[in-house]
C-alpha cells in the first residue's frame, strides 16, 4: 500500500510538472514541438501508471491524464494574454470610431471588431478590440484596458477577468490527478485480493492435507463455515469449494450452512466445486 501512495505522488508531481512545462512552451513554440512532446509524455505515463498494478488498462488512464492535461494546457494559455494585460496594460476611456463583422467562412462564428480611439484623437495600439455579439456603437465610449506594446487586443475589463479560464484549468489538472490517484486504489486493491488469495489458498492446501484424518462431521461442516467467511469471491462473484474435502456434508447441508452465513448455494457447480454467492441462478433447496 506505501509503495502505491509513493509512486502514485510521483506520477501526480510528473503530470503537474509536465502541463507547467508545457503550458511555458506553448507559449513561444508551435505544434511541431509540442506534438513530440505530448508523445513522450504519454509514453512515460503508460510505463508509470503500469506500475501500480491496476486492473484497468493503464492506456485507458494514459488516454484520460493526457486529453485532461492538454485541456488545461490549452485552458491556461486562453488565460496567458489576459493575465499579461492585466498586468502591464492600461486602462483608457476610448472611443468607437469603425465597427465591422468578420467575413463569412462557413460555419465560423462571426465575431464583431472594433478600431478604438483615445479621448486625444491617437488610436489605441494593438489589433480590434473583438466581441462575440454585437455590443457597442461608432461613436459609443467604452473603458478597456490597451497593451501599450501594442500586441495584444485591447478589451474591456470584464473580458481581461482570466478567473474562469484559472478555474478551469486547475480543473482539467486536477482531473488528471484524481485519474492517478483513483488508478493507485485500483492497484492496491488488486494487490489486496491476491493477497487474501494467496492466504486462502494455503487454508485450503491445509484442508486437503487433513483430509482422510478422521474428522468428524461437526468439524467438517465448522471448516465449511469458515471457508464461506475467507474464501475470496471470482469475477462473478462466486465463492468457490472443493466438496471433497467435506466427505460427510451433503450437498443439501452444506446449502443451509450458506443460508446461514447470509449466501446461497448454486444448484450447477462448476467443474465439480461447490459455489456460493449472495444471488445466484438456480439455489439449491433448504428442504
């Protein structure tokens, strides 16, 4: 259990480690870089995740971890420019003097542009300011904040408000983290059952070493009892158990012991076993 929790902190510190590098170079490098990148990093997650033994396919995690990474590194980058101008930027009250609408392509949304003047006549610097639906008037005065280099749009300060891109970055990210966190459970759990496996099979290696000893009938059935409380549970969840290590149990008897301990007997066992399970197909009758 150690072993996952440390490992499954390691994969968490990796995949914060690796959206904080790449959200940095995705700033001033293109899909010709990232992509390769993105693969790497996918290819170092199957081998971590791997490791914690899960049962899931640890693609499946990989395939989650990477598309929630991407989110957040693409989230955050929407947020990179209206930190910047939040920033250095400066807030003006300016003045609508051109309104257009982008061309039509297709099924693009067609955003509204707006070339701002300052109260002293100079334009404000950078591209049109551009909103999603049609807000302001030629001749309407509006307060936005402006980049003074010039390389970012100017907008208002309602639209320079990067909080929700935060949010949602930081959810994207701890998504990828919880996909880990959530793996490790499952590998631990794993490792849990073979663990009670293992020690139900040397109970029942030490059943069939006693076998032929004499046992009386009473302790027989009081060993039933107590491979229905050890015994994992199969896929299907059936507990499986070898009748002949019971000589003197019938079939029937063995069926009201289960009742007994909350379980019902399969009337059709499998390879010769006796199986029992919470709900089964056809039960075999108490009386």
């Amino acid at each position: 259990m150690r072993h996952s929790v440390v490992l499954a902190v390691v994969i968490g510190a990796y995949v914060l480690a690796a959206i904080a590098g790449l959200f940095v170079l995705a700033g001033d490098f293109g899909p010709v870089l990232l992509v390769p990148l993105w693969i790497v990093h996918a290819v170092v997650l199957v081998v971590l995740v791997r490791k914690l033994g899960a049962r899931t396919s640890s693609t499946y995690t990989m395939l989650f971890v990477v598309a929630t990474s991407v989110l957040s590194v693409y989230v955050a980058d929407m947020a990179r420019d209206d930190l910047t101008l939040q920033q250095r930027g400066e807030r003006v009250t300016a003045t609508v003097v051109k309104k257009w609408r982008d061309a039509a392509e297709g099924r693009k949304a067609r955003d509204y542009n707006y070339t701002l003047e300052r109260q002293d006549g100079t334009k404000v610097p950078g591209p049109a300011m551009r909103t999603l639906t049609d807000l302001y008037d030629v001749g309407q005065k509006v307060t936005v904040i402006e980049d003074p280099r010039g390389e970012l749009r100017p907008k208002t300060p309602g639209q320079a408000d990067a909080t929700g891109d935060e949010l949602g970055s930081l959810a994207f990210a701890l998504a990828a983290l919880g996909a880990v966190g959530w793996t490790a459970w499952q590998g631990s759990d794993a490792a849990r059952r073979r663990s009670r496996g293992g020690e139900a099979h040397g109970a029942e290696r030490s059943l069939v070493g006693t076998r032929g000893s004499g046992a009386t009938p009473e302790e027989q059935e009081e060993r039933l009892r107590e491979a229905l409380r050890t015994y994992p549970a199969d896929r299907r969840g059936y507990i499986k158990v070898p009748p002949e290590q019971y000589p003197d149990v019938s079939r029937q008897r063995a069926a009201r012991i289960a009742w007994e301990l909350g379980l019902r007997a399969e009337a059709s066992g499998n390879r010769g076993s006796w199986r029992f399970a919470g709900k089964v197909v056809e039960e075999v009758p108490l009386d």
